[in-house]
C-alpha cells in the first residue's frame, strides 16, 4: 500500500514537472521582460551634457544630468506585465 502511494506521488510529481507554460504565460513573460528593459533604459537616460575643462589638471570633464525617474518606480509599472 505505501509503495503504490509513493508510486502515485512520484508519477504526480514527474508529470508536473513535464508541463511547459502556456503560450500566454509565455507572451506575458516577454511582454514583462520588454517592460524590463525599457525601464532600465528610461532610468538611464541622459537628459543633458555638459563639458567644462578642470582647472587642476587642464582636461575637459563631462557632466551627466539624468533622468529623475527611479528603477524601483518604473519596475511597478511593469508589474502588470508580470505572469
């Protein structure tokens, strides 16, 4: 009796395992993925440059000015996305 028990068990576990998602999951990964990056793009992005030449060693120095839209932020955006 527990032999057919772990039997049914195992063969429970080996077909769940055996599943793969379905294609909807499957878009909506992707879709959260692309969500992904387009935050981490957003977050990056560099608004404005500005070059000046530094007085102690005489070469010129950029200055970035970014975006002040946090990661954490856009990434709650996303979470519709999420399957």
């Amino acid at each position: 009796m527990k032999l057919t028990a772990l039997g049914l068990a195992s063969l429970f576990l080996l077909t769940g395992c055996g599943s793969s998602p379905s294609i909807e999951a499957q878009t909506k990964l992707v879709e959260y993925e692309k969500c992904l990056d387009h935050a981490t793009d957003v977050s990056n992005l560099v608004i404005s440059t500005y070059t000046r030449v530094n007085p102690i060693l005489g070469l010129p120095v950029t200055n970035y000015s970014y975006l002040n839209t946090s990661f954490e932020a856009l990434m709650t955006s996303c979470e519709t996305f999420r399957p």
